[in-house]
C-alpha cells in the first residue's frame, strides 16, 4: 500500500533536556485508519505536532505525500488536517467565522456551500452565529474537527478526539470518523481509549516514552499477540499438577477441581496432544470455553515491559 | 505567498477592534482629547510660543506620537500573544502560511487600527487648536513608519511575554517614559546642554522631531537623522522577529 507519510529516525529534544521522541520510524498508508497508543507523555501529541510543523524537531526526517515537511511544508500542510488535544477557539467569535477563518488560513477562498456541509454532518447549522463561549464543551470540539476539515484535507490528525466527551458524543465520533474516511481521508488517531482504536482503526501503533513499540494491522496484533484462554470443564475432578509440568496449565483463583485453564497461544500444537492426553486418561469433557485477550490486555502487556 | 492567509488574519484582528470599538478605538480618543484640554488649552494657553507655534499646537505631533506608538504596540503584542494564551497559535503554525505572511497579517491590522487613532486624533486637535502640516505626505508618511515599527516591536513583546503583566512591562516601563522624556511635550532645545546631548540617546527623540518636523517645518534634529532613525528602528525589529521565528522561540518549543 501506497505511504502517504514517511516518518524516518524522528527525534525530539525539549530545550530542558527531556527527550519526548527518540528515533521514531512510522510510516503511515494513504486512506487507512492508524491509532496511536501510548500512555500520558508517551510522546503522541510531540509526534503529530513535528509532523503539522507546530514544534521543530531536533532531527529526522518527514515526508507527506512525497514533500518534505520542512522545505515544502506548504504543499504538506495544505493537505493536513488536526484536530487538537486542547479545545482552543477564540472565545469571542461566531462558530461560521472562526471555520471560515481555517479555510482562509489555508489559502482558500470562502465556499459557503462547502462550509454549511461541514457544520450540518457535524450538527452545527443550527449554532453557526452562537458565539464559542455559549457552546457547550461537545460542541466545541465539533467546532475544532469543523475547522480542521474546513480546507477538505486528505490526511486528518485527531489527537485524543473523544477525550472528556459523553458516551453518545463519542459512539458518533466514531460514525464520523468512519464517514472521513470513506471519503479517502487517511486518520491519524491518539487516544487513550483502547476500545476506540479496537473499533475503528485498520492499524495500531503502540508508542511509549518517545519510542514506537510496535505498529501492526489491529486483526494481526489481537491475533498475533493475543492468546486465548481455553477452559475446559470436566466431568470428575482431576489432579492439576499432573499435568502442569508438561502443559501450559493456569492454576488461578477461579480454577478448581473440574476446571482446567489452558493457556493457549497461537499455533499451539500442545493443545490437541494436552485434549488427547485427557481422553486417554478417562476424563469426561463437559464443556469447552475460549476467552480471547483484548487489545487493552495487550497493550498493557506491551507498555509495561 | 498565500494572500488568503493575511486577509484572513487581518480581517480577523480588525474584527476583533470593530467588535471591542470602545475600548480600542474610543478610549484612546478621549484620553488623548482630555491632554489637549489640560495641556493645550488650559495650561498651554499661559506658556509661551515654542519656535513661533503656539503651545497647544506644538504638542499635536508628541500627543499623536505618545498614543499611536503605545497603541500599535499593545495591539501588536495583544494580537499575537492571546491566540498564544489560548493556544490557537497552533492553527496558525500547522496552516501553510509563511512567517512573512504572518507578520504582514498581524502588523497590517495593528498598523492600521493605530494609523485610524492618530488621524482621528488629529482631526479631533483641529477642533480644539489650530494646525497647519506643512509636509503632509512626510507627516503621513513618518506616522506610518512609526507605526509600523511600534507595531513590530509589539509583536517582538507577544511573543516574549509569558503572562499579560509582562506584556504592559514594555510600554508601561521603558516606552511610556521614553516618549514623554522624547520631546512629546516640549522642544529638547529648552532643555539643559547636558541633558539635550542625554537625550540624543532616546530614539523617541527622532521619532517625534521627524514627526514635528512635518507639521511645523522646523525640528530639533536634522529631518535626515529621524528618518534614518525609524528606518534602523524597524529593522533591528524585522530582524528580531526573523530570528524568533527561524528559531522557534516561544512560539515551537
């Protein structure tokens, strides 16, 4: 697939030494759907901050569509969108002017038709002369995906988009988000939310203090490294131990007498031989219960080592 | 270079004025009105001549100077350091707008909301004084090169200032004095020989004789130097922004 953003040994050095990026390499695929995951100063808002041209970077390189962000950040920027972490409006300004005035920042002229589009998929018709004091807090980060997709950008940051915000409000974001990229918008997505990567993202990229883990398709990374747990449930009670030194038998809390916990990871060829080994033992197998691992266990799993 | 980008941000900050005209555009009217009655005409009417204009003309130039000069500097500043504050700098910073044009943006409106305060000053001084401008284009001229050289200053203090107190540092501690110590009020001739040639150190002072110079034809330093003054003043300021910006400081870091 087709890079529409080559991120090449990115580093990022703050003037009091913190190191908020380190060697990061990220390449991002045109019309796909990439969360980005990593816990608070993870180094998430830094990066997609280098790449908007909103702080330098201490060394590295980046390209969008082809065009380097530093020498020819006018043809990068002018397809970017971003959507910021911090609602920052001018407080004092109708919700219509302040979208007019992103579109005129990136050099295009009014489009009124293009504009009222905007604020009706976002539910805003109704509020365009409300000033941005009198909206309510949802409403006002509507306003800011407005103005970040007021110039039609082909690649849209949304940093933490659905952060703060009700469950509704976010279930929508979503639906929009889906929407955004059925048109070919390529998404760039922070969120702390894992459940919001789970359901939209096509590929996620783990990143923690400065440095990007692991950036998989979302099926590969919950296939990949998930590992189901099977329970099995038997008729009589066994002798666990009798069986824990040859297989990968989870002796926890809920486990009991009739109940063995297997650990199964993908490609396990163990478990056929560990089932067989019960037949022919004599157990009876009652019922048989798989429980997959979700992508917040994995990246937990990921962050903490 | 992205036309649409300084019309946006002009036509934004002169909102913004339009919006807030009161406090923009009235207030320095009406404080500048209330100098010309005291000084002007009460006080002004007993002092003498300076250089055959009477008193309360003679102080037209330094009043529109003294005003115009805090005022592009606390519209530039304002301008630049809220959208700071309240982090829409952002937007501007990821928008593929070049520095120059984000300087002409702010700076053209600052300029022009400080250049439409002095006119109204002075036609508001017609009423009260008699004033005749013997060189109306340099008058104009100076005025905006001040102008735009306060302005730029202003935008310089935007960007350094790091809370709003610091941002009134500037005018309020090292302008404000400056311009009344310039000759706003009085020719530096009537001043001690040692303190005229201390004088000569405040750049004010070219400022405001190039500027008297252009109403009254007569000044207390050689026209030459006042323009070679605001010209030098604009430029270590142009410069001054071209490094913040090509370095980034308090604005990408």
């Amino acid at each position: 697939m087709k890079n529409i953003i080559e991120i090449k040994n990115l580093s990022k050095k703050f003037v009091d030494g913190t190191e908020a990026l380190s060697s990061v390499n990220l390449d991002i695929h045109d019309g796909e759907i990439i969360a980005l995951l990593g816990p608070n100063g993870a180094g998430k808002t830094t990066l997609i901050s280098a790449v908007c041209g909103i702080t330098n970077m201490s060394s590295g390189s980046v390209q969008v569509a082809g065009f380097d962000v530093k020498k020819d950040y006018r043809k990068t920027r002018s397809i970017i969108g971003l959507v910021p972490q911090e609602i920052a409006l001018q407080p004092f300004e109708k919700v219509i002017d302040v979208v007019r005035y992103s579109r005129n920042l990136f050099g295009f002229k009014n489009d009124d038709k293009y504009i009222e589009d905007i604020l009706k998929r976002l539910l805003l018709w109704e509020k365009k002369d409300k000033r941005i004091v009198e909206l309510s807090g949802g409403m006002k980060r509507r306003v800011i995906i407005a103005k970040a997709l007021s110039h039609n950008p082909k690649i849209l940051f949304l940093d933490e988009p659905t952060a703060g915000v009700d469950v509704d409000l976010r279930i929508d974001m979503w639906q929009l988000i889906k929407e955004i990229r059925a048109k070919g918008t390529t998404i760039i997505l922070t969120t702390h939310y894992i459940e919001e990567a789970q359901e939209i993202a096509d590929r996620i990229s783990i990143i923690n203090k400065g440095k990007i883990l692991l950036t998989e398709k979302k099926t590969e990374l919950i296939e990949k490294m998930g590992q189901k747990v099977i329970s099995i449930v038997l008729s009589e009670a066994i002798n666990h131990t009798k069986y824990s030194d040859e297989f990968d038998i989870i002796n926890d809390a809920e486990s009991n007498q009739h109940i063995i916990h297997y650990n199964y990871l993908k490609s396990d060829k163990n478990f056929d031989r560990f089932i067989t080994t019960l037949k022919n033992d004599g157990h009876v197998i009652n019922n048989i219960e798989t429980k997959e691992k979700s992508l917040e266990e994995i990246f937990l799993d990921i962050v903490s080592k | 270079m992205n036309i649409q980008a300084i019309k946006a941000i002009y036509i934004f900050e002169m909102s913004r004025t339009i919006r807030t005209l009161v406090q923009s555009i009235a207030s320095p009217v009406i404080s500048t009105v209330l100098y010309f009655i005291v000084f002007g005409s009460a006080i002004g009417s007993r002092m003498e001549n300076i250089s055959d204009v009477s008193y309360g003309s003679f102080i037209v130039p330094g009043l529109i100077l003294l005003t115009v000069s805090l005022q592009s500097l606390s519209n530039a500043s304002f301008s630049i350091y809220f959208p700071r504050f309240i982090g829409t700098i952002n937007e501007l910073l990821s928008a593929p707008v070049s520095y120059t044009e984000i300087v002409i943006g702010y700076i053209s409106a600052a300029v022009t909301k400080s250049m439409i305060i002095g006119l109204i000053i002075l036609i508001t001084a017609s009423f009260l004084v008699d004033i005749s401008i013997q060189h109306p284009i340099w008058m104009i001229c100076i005025l905006f090169l001040s102008c735009v050289a306060f302005s730029l200053m202003g935008f310089i203090v935007g960007i350094w200032a790091k809370n709003f107190e610091q941002i009134t540092i500037i005018p309020d501690l090292i302008i404000t004095p400056l311009v009344f110590l310039g000759g706003s009020f009085y020719s530096i001739t009537l001043l001690p020989e040692f303190w005229q040639k201390v004088t000569l150190f405040n750049p004010i002072v070219y400022l405001i004789s190039g500027f008297r110079w252009a109403f009254f034809g007569n000044s207390d330093v050689y026209i030459g130097y006042s323009i070679f003054a605001i010209i030098t003043f604009t430029l270590i300021c142009l410069l001054i922004i071209w490094r913040i910006f090509s370095t980034g400081y308090r604005i990408k870091n």
